[in-house]
C-alpha cells in the first residue's frame, strides 16, 4: 500500500513539473500578437534577447536563424565592463585592437553562453519570434567560477614560464607565456588579479603579455657580416651566422646566447627565393649555409628574424593574439645586404633633341642609371663586358595647340641588347610617337616628353629585362 502511494504522488510530482515548465514556455496564438513582440520588456533581475525571422524562403530554417537572432540580441545586452587594471587600457589608442577584441568578446560570450531559457515564442504566416531570458545572478555565478578556474589554469603556466626565464630557456619561456595567454585571451576584461606564490598578487593579463614583450625586446639578433658581395645563380660560399644573444641593457647585464631559438631566413628585398628556419644551436647561433642570390636586382637584402609563427603555433591564427604579439616592430630581427653583381655591359647612346645631338641624353642616361641599380655592372671597355646595351632616341617637334597654348613633342625610342660573344641581338623592344606636352614652349615639352618616355622604359622595358634569361 505504502509502496503504491509512493508511486502516486511520484507521479503527481512528473505532471505538476511539466505543467510548470509549459507555464514557463508560453505559445501564444497565431492570430494574438503578445505584448513583448511589439514592446520590448523591462526585467532588472535578466537579461532578454528577442529575436525574429522571416518565414518565406527559409523552409524550416526559420526556426533556428529566429533563436541565433535572440541570442545575438541576449549577448548585446550582456556589457563588456574592462576592468580597472586590465591590460587591454595599454591599447586605449588602438582602435583597430579595441574593435577586434569587442567582437572577439561578443562571440566568446555567446560560444559560452550557459543558463539560458526560452522564455516564449510566437509565430503568424510571416514570422517567427523567439524570447530567451537569463538570470543575471546565475549568469554571474557561473562566470565568477569559470574565470577562477580560469587565472588557477593560467597561472600554472605562467610559473612554468618564469622557471624557464631563470634558466635562459626564453624559446619555452615564451611559449609558456603564449599558454597562458591562450586560456584569458577571451576574458581580457575581467578582473585577472591572483596571488603568485613567486610574485605575490599579480594581474595575469598584464603580466604575461610585459613579461613577452621584455624578453622579445631584450633578444638581440646580430649577423657575422652586414654585406656580402656574390655574383647572380651562384651559391653564397659564405657562411651567414647570426647570433642570438639576451640582454637587458637596462640592467646592466652582459649577453647571454640564446639556444633553441627557432629563427626564419628570407629575403625582403630582390625577388630571389629563401625561407630557411634554423634553430639556435647552444652558443646562440644560427648557421645558413645554403643561400643563392636566383633574382637579376642589384641590391638585395635577407632577414634574419624570430620565427614567431613557430612559436605561436595555432594561436598564430587568433587574429587577436597575433595583433598583440606579432607586430612586426616587435620581433627580435637584423639585415645583411647583398650586393649581387650582375653581368657586364657596355652602353652605347644615341640621343638628338629636334635635330641636334643631346648635351644631357637625358633618356639614355636615366636608362642606364635605372640598369646600374637592378640589373648591369657597367664598364668603359666593350671587350670586357658580356654585352652591349643600346639605346636611340630621337625628340621631334609637334603641333602648337594655340587654343590651349600647348607645345607638342614626340619620342621615338629603340633599345636593343647584343650578346658580345655571339654578336646576336638577344633583345629589342622601343617606341614611336610617345608624345609629351606642356605650356610655354617647346623646351618645357621637350622635359615634359622625356620624363613620360624615361618613366615608361622604368615601368614596362626593364621589368621586361630582368625577365630575360641574359
């Protein structure tokens, strides 16, 4: 009998609790719009989100675009309050930062977002409401324990990063740090204030992202040669060795070789292929012995940097954390010039203005100073160079415009390249009728015309060069 009685009002208990949560959830009739739909209402103790979608189009996705829309509008309501000491007041005047993490919070928010109930729908022919609700007490609950779990997790890695420190182990000090700061990245603006057993009461955010910064601008790159000289597809026989060393100067500390330092090799200037990532051997250094200069320009320069991507790992794609660790005025970097010598050649100029021949061969001199930097070695001796480079141009009155009082004057240029071994043309390219004008007289468009043809031989002849296989 007892037994029996159990069971009854077990039962009763079921059938109460479902009547209230269908009390909780009202479905209002189709054709009775409720209150909250056309205004929106007022409740201190949560936080609402109210969203709709349309029906036509969306099949049966109406349902869930009108619940991502209530969430968004749940999250909105949630204010990001930045903490008194958080590290994010260093980048007051960032905006472009400041945006990235407002957003960057909203989707984390949302992402976690636990506690929440639907607190009503509705829906007509045309549209489809949702109305969730979330106890800001529960809401603030749960996160005041999330974010101590949180700094206790962070801090963890923080300790082990200064124990590397200590020991100039600063490749895993920062990648410790970065740890770290993977885990409060997405609560910036709460308070990260915990005790350290180490440092006593620190915040985390602040300090892991000084401690980066210091042991970044304290890493010092320095290369066994600033120039070297090589000539064009033939491999540098000369060691690159680029010392890693830590230093804080402010403290008066003498170097300290960095080992285990992955570093990336590159060119940045000339066009010749290198991407060699080395790592520090024990005495600091890294050793590139393979480089070869593939690209015709004259003067090109490798860089020796931290390779951060490394480091960083998958956080590298946070494009919030690569915003604040990854700037490039931050990495430990240094240059060694290259001064590639290219191959021999002889010029040969022919260059008249209206007639007479040029005083200042204005074209054929910018021509030959434009391939001096990117890509000849010039010579006076046409026996010691591999080829001969020539160019005629010839200037010829136009039209006087007397209506606009303009003067024009017409280019016609030939360039042509011969191989001195072979006597053969292995180029030629030119133009005619390039026309130049200006006000005056003749003489203002003749440096009008000039400048055009030189700016055109700049832009279209010589990129055309430096593609040939000379």
């Amino acid at each position: 009998m007892f037994k029996k009685l159990h069971i009854l009002l077990f039962s009763i208990l079921l059938v109460f609790q479902a009547c209230k949560t269908q009390q909780a959830i009202v479905e209002q009739p189709a054709n009775i719009t409720p209150q909250w739909v056309g205004s929106r209402p007022v409740m201190n103790d949560y936080y609402i989100g109210i969203g709709m979608a349309k029906k036509s189009g969306l099949s049966d996705n109406y349902i869930s675009v009108a619940r991502n829309n209530a969430l968004n509008d749940l999250v909105s309501e949630i204010s990001i309050k930045i903490s008194g000491n958080s590290m994010l007041y260093q980048f007051e005047n960032k905006t472009e930062l400041k945006e990235e993490f407002k957003t960057y919070t909203n989707t984390s928010i949302k992402e976690n977002l636990e506690g929440y109930e639907l607190s009503a729908s509705w829906g007509n022919e045309n549209e489809y409401w949702v109305f969730y609700k979330l106890s800001k007490k529960l809401y603030a609950d749960a996160k005041a324990k999330k974010l101590d779990d949180i700094k206790k997790r962070a801090l963890s890695f923080y300790e082990k990063a200064s124990e590397y420190e200590e020991v100039a182990d600063y490749n895993n000090a920062i990648i410790s740090y970065l740890k770290a700061f993977d885990i409060i990245k997405k609560h910036l603006a709460d308070e990260l204030t915990i005790f350290s057993p180490t440092k006593g009461n620190i915040n985390l955010g602040t300090e892991i992202y000084n401690s980066v910064q210091e042991i970044l601008h304290n890493i010092h790159l320095k290369p066994n040669i600033d120039k070297l000289f090589v000539s064009l597809s033939t491999p540098i026989t000369k060691d690159i060795i680029v010392t890693a060393a830590y230093q804080d100067v402010k403290a008066g500390k003498t170097p300290t070789p960095v080992s285990g330092l992955p570093l990336r090799f590159t060119f940045v200037k000339g066009k010749s292929v290198l991407d060699d990532k080395i790592i520090t051997n024990t005495g600091g250094e890294a050793i590139l012995s393979t480089a070869k200069v593939t690209n015709k320009g004259k003067v090109q320069q490798i860089k020796a940097a931290l390779d951060i991507d490394a480091i960083m790992g998958d956080l590298g794609k946070d494009k919030l954390s690569s915003q604040l660790f990854a700037f490039e005025s931050n990495i430990p970097q240094c240059k060694i010039t290259v001064d590639v010598e290219g191959k021999k050649a002889f010029m040969e100029m022919e260059e008249t203005d209206f007639g007479s021949p040029s005083q200042r061969k204005t074209i054929g001199n910018g021509f030959k100073k434009e391939l001096s930097e990117k890509l000849f070695s010039f010579t006076d001796s046409k026996q010691k160079a591999d080829v001969t480079v020539k160019i005629i141009c010839k200037t010829t009155k136009g039209t006087y415009l007397e209506k606009n009082d303009l003067y024009v004057v017409y280019v016609d240029c030939e360039i042509s390249i011969i191989d001195n071994k072979t006597d053969a043309e292995i180029f030629s390219n030119g133009f005619t009728n390039f026309k130049g004008m200006q006000i005056r007289d003749y003489e203002n468009a003749l440096k009008d015309a000039q400048q055009k043809a030189l700016q055109k031989i700049k832009d279209e002849i010589v990129p055309e060069l430096n593609n040939l296989d000379l």
